[in-house]
C-alpha cells in the first residue's frame, strides 16, 4: 500500500511541476509580464516577445510539457514496476 502511495505522490508531484510551468508561461509571460517582454523583439524587428508568448509560445510550451510529463511518467512507471 505504501508503494501505491509513493507513486502517486510523485505523480500528483510530477504533475503540478508541469502545471506551475504551464501557469507561469501562459498567465505570467502571457498577462502579467507583457509590457516587459514587448520591449524584446523576435527575429530582429519582428513580433515583440510578450506578443508572442500571448499567442503562441504559451501553445508551445504546454505541448512541450505533454512530451515532458510522457517522458517522466514513464520513468516514474518503471521505477514503481508499473509500466506496460
């Protein structure tokens, strides 16, 4: 029972990780930092960064994190004895 417990520990903890980065990328990069980040410009004079991360980068960053978070869990599978 023990066992159990430990893995889903580190699963919830895996979990909100991904989820924290997910918040400060979209909310924080996206919303709250925006000002700051439009003063550093993509591709020389292209999109400003804040701009960027409002519209895409957020999108990017969370499908970056799903193959993160398949990586790791099936580390943490694996450790426990779990995997398929």
């Amino acid at each position: 029972m023990s066992n159990n417990q430990d893995y889903w520990k580190a699963n919830i903890a895996l979990l909100l990780r991904c989820l924290v980065v997910w918040f400060v990328v979209s909310y924080g990069f996206g919303i709250l930092l925006v000002d700051q980040l439009n003063e550093i410009r993509l591709f020389g004079s292209g999109y400003p960064l804040g701009f960027w991360f409002a519209q895409q980068g957020s999108i990017y960053v969370f499908v970056v994190l799903i193959f993160y978070y398949v990586k790791k869990i099936n580390e943490l599978d694996k450790q426990f004895g779990v995997e398929e």
